[in-house]
C-alpha cells in the first residue's frame, strides 16, 4: 500500500464526506438546540448510524483488536458486558427524552443541574466531563496516528495523522453543528461495517480459513483462547475495565446527549436496535482480526499495531486495505467532533451561562463555537503523548465518569437525592479517581475503575439521606416525565386504532 494511494484515498473521502455535511445544512443554526441536537428531529436511521459510529471508534478496530492481541478471548468478555450495558439506554432513553422535550435541556449537565435545582451540579458535571472526556478525545487522535503510521511503516508520522484527525472533526463540527456529524458519520458506519467485515473473511481465508485460524492459536498461542489469558487480564482487572465500561451509555455525555435527539420514542427505538446489530457484527470483526493478527505476526511491538499491521500485509489488497484505514479513520473522527460539540455546549451552556445569568442564547452559541478547537487542540496535545494501551486508557476515562452515575440514576428514580449529595459524589469522586491514577491505580488491590462506582454510590447516597431536597422542582420533574410519556402512548394508540379500522 504505497503513501500516495493513502494520501488521494483520504481527499476522496473528504470530497464525499464535505458534499454530505453541507447537503445536510438546514440554513444557519441559530439556536442551542439546533447547531448542538439538530432541533430534536433526527430519525431512526440516521440516529442508529450515528450512534454507531460515535461509540465504535478508534477504540474498537485498533483498540480492541490490540487488545485481543494482547489479552486473547478476555478482549471478548470485556466488550460484551459494554454491549449488557447498553440495555440501559432502554430503561433511561426515553426518561431522558421525555424530559428533553418537556424543558428544552441541550446537555446531560443541565438536566441535572435542574433536577436537583443546582447549578453547581450542572457546572461540576461539566467540568468533570471534560476533564476525563479530553484524554479520550486524546485517544481517538492516537488511534489514527498509530492507524496511519503502522500501515506506511512511518512514511505518514504519527504527529501528521493526529493533526490531519482534528482538522478534519473541527471542520465537521463547523459546517452545520451535529446535523452534519450524524450525516457524515452514516456515511462512516456504513464504510466501517461493509469493509472491515469483508477483510477479516479475507484475512481469516489466508491464514487457511476458520479451522486452521483457532488451530494455529491453540497449538502456538493456547493462553489466548482460555480465561484470564496470557497475562493481561486478572479477575480484579477484567473488573476494573469492565465496571465503567457497563455504564459507559450513561455516563458518557456525548453518548447521552443523543437520547435528546430522536424525533419521536419510536425512532429511538430504531436507533437502539440498529446500533445493537452494529455494534455485535463489528465486535465480533474487531475481535478475529486481533485474533488473526496474533496467528500472522506474534511479535509485534506494540499490541495497538495490529490492525495496522494486518492492512499493510499481502492478506489485504491495497484497495479495500485502504478503504478499511479510510474507515477507521472516520469512525475517530466521529467520535472527536461528537465530543468537542457535546463538551463545548456543557461549557457554554452550564459553565459559561451559570457565571453570566441571563446570557442569550446567541451568545451560548458563540462561545460554544469557540470552545470547540480549544478542546480540539488540548486533545491533540495530549495524544502526543502516546500513553499507554489505547483500550486501557479509554477505560480510564470512563472511571472518572462514573461518578455521574449515581446523579444520574437518582435523578429518575430517587426522589430523595439531594443537590448537595449530587454535587459532592460528583466531585469528591472525580478527585478520588485522579488521585488514584496519580499514585498508582490501586488501592487495596482494587483499581479505580471498581472503586469509583462505590465512593460514588456512597457519596450520593449518605449525603442525600444527611440532606433535603428540593421538593417542588423534584415533583415537577418526575411530573413532565409521567405528562411525556403518557403523552406519547396515547397518541400510539389513537394511531394504531386508527390503523385497525381503516
């Protein structure tokens, strides 16, 4: 695969992928709401597409692949309990859209910061989500340097393919806000599962077909098909990433933000069952190609080369190779934009408009806009770093946003939580996981990714019960909520009444 047929493959995409997003503009956004949710109206499709591509990103064709690599089977387990997790956008999805719809929220923060009457919540869940959301932001960038370097053996550097990343996601992120990242990410999942899944059939058929696949893995590597696996994986460490990893739909503001955009309940339930057919298939993709990475090249240097490795090797052709790159590439810089434009709407909308009451929301917008290559460029600051498994340090993100998980919870199902026990789980939790990456990542032999849920818990909880909360607000929210739905099945019903006697 030569650095030319890379450098046109990527300015073919581009062309394509610029023609999208601006087809998809609907004139200027002038609202919060419009630029950063797509006024609330995107469809099934387009909605499980998205989904799909934000959450699937570089983690998974160059993460979990490195991981299989690495860690054998357990890889598998790992990613499964992230897909039981995702049951969770069944139970809070429509909650968090009935509230959207009902209050006009643009930000996870900000429903918070309103349930518990609290606009310290709302700032505090803020500036938490970007201190934990920019490292993987970081990660995503790092997943196309490593993509980009390993398949042209260091022809393109890994500095040329972080910054040619976030170029690419801010330039996204400008043209119409989230519109033309759900459009241009559709383009990017469909690219993702067509072609990653012909080659790992392309793959395996060089390496002589399943059979001599898991042969060749049980003769030579035998560790990696057995529990815990050849090394990587402990109990306490499978626990540690899988914990946060189960709340990941949650807790992960750019994931949840996007359960205030469906048009209607019925097209979140399409994007729910769309992304679940997704994310199964490409799991299974990601997981033989470290598979067969590990039979075709045992002694790589780094576990995150495999996938690179494997398109650059005479198993691919140069053409879907490059396609596959192309994809890859994509699904991280769908990720990055998601994210800058979900955290530059929480800095302006709950940081930025709390310090300056009464701020319009034209003004939110500016700041917005601005925020966005600011994040941009400390993310990019950050990948240069090259740190660590890119797996193991999404993960590590994901432990620090699991001390919204409680808020979260008590916000539809506790009445009894309070502003104050939301605000210092919050923060007293954030602080407790970076104090523990700061010295080690264990206590007690537990990692942070098992102890944030439980100093969360312990945290919302005790201080809640010490605490009162605001009665009128908490009764008005879980009101709008009942008012919503309800709402929303009686006019199923007339439809399908309707339809009966037609």
């Amino acid at each position: 695969m030569t650095e030319s047929l890379i450098w046109w493959s990527i300015a073919i995409y581009l062309l394509i992928a610029i023609g999208i997003a601006i087809m998809s503009r609907q004139g200027p956004s002038e609202s919060m709401s419009g630029y950063f949710l797509g006024n609330r109206q995107m469809n099934g499709f387009v909605s499980a597409l998205s989904y799909s591509a934000t959450t699937y990103s570089a983690f998974m064709m160059v993460g979990l692949a490195g991981l299989t690599y690495a860690g054998g089977v357990g890889a598998l387990g790992f990613e499964i309990i992230y897909f039981a997790g995702v049951s969770l956008v069944a139970v809070f999805g429509p909650k968090f859209w009935a509230v959207g719809k009902k209050f006009g929220f643009v930000t996870p923060s900000e429903m918070l910061g309103h349930r518990y009457n609290s606009k310290h919540v709302a700032m505090a869940v803020s500036i938490a989500s970007c201190i934990f959301l920019i490292p993987y932001s970081a990660v995503q960038l790092a997943g196309v340097g490593y993509l980009l370097q390993g398949i042209t053996d260091g022809a393109i550097t890994f500095t040329t393919g972080v910054v040619l990343a976030t170029v690419i996601a801010i330039f996204f992120s400008y043209i119409a806000g989230i519109r033309s990242v759900m459009w241009t990410d559709s383009l990017q999942a469909i690219m993702m599962i067509v072609a990653s899944t012909l080659v790992a059939f392309l793959v395996i058929q060089g390496l002589g077909g399943f059979g001599a696949l898991f042969d060749t893995l049980a003769t030579e590597h035998p560790q990696s098909l057995t529990v815990p696996g050849p090394g990587l994986f402990s109990f306490v460490t499978f626990l540690g990433l899988t914990i946060p990893w189960f709340f990941f739909s949650i807790s992960n503001p750019q994931v949840s933000q996007r359960l205030f955009m469906p048009s209607s309940l019925r097209s979140m339930r399409h994007m729910l069952i769309g992304f679940l057919v997704f994310g199964f298939i490409y799991t299974m993709v990601s997981v033989l190609w470290g598979f067969s990475a590990l039979a075709a090249f045992p002694s790589l240097e780094r576990a995150d080369l495999a996938t690179p490795t494997l398109l650059a090797s005479e198993f691919v052709p140069p053409v879907l190779g490059v396609i596959v790159m192309i994809g890859i590439m994509a699904a991280a810089v769908s990720t990055i934009d998601s994210i800058m434009l979900t955290l530059a709407s929480m800095v302006s909308r709950d940081v930025y408009a709390n310090v300056k009451p009464n701020v319009s929301e034209k003004r939110q917008l500016l700041v917005g806009k601005f925020v966005v290559p600011v994040i941009a460029l400390m993310a990019l600051a950050f990948a240069e770093l090259q740190l660590d498994l890119i797996a193991v340090l999404s993960v590590a993100a994901s432990s620090g946003l699991v001390a919204m998980v409680p808020a979260l919870i008590g916000a539809f199902y506790w009445k009894r939580g309070t502003g104050v026990g939301a605000l210092i789980s919050v923060v007293g939790t954030s602080v407790f996981v970076l104090l523990m990456y700061a010295t080690g990542n264990s206590l007690l032999g537990l990692p942070a990714g098992v102890w944030g849920i439980v100093v969360a818990s312990v945290l919302f909880v005790g201080v809640s019960l010490a605490t009162k909360p605001h009665q009128a607000t908490t009764d008005a929210f879980f009101a709008a909520i009942s008012e919503e739905l309800s709402k929303k099945r009686s006019t199923t019903t007339d439809q399908a009444t309707k339809e009966a006697t037609a």
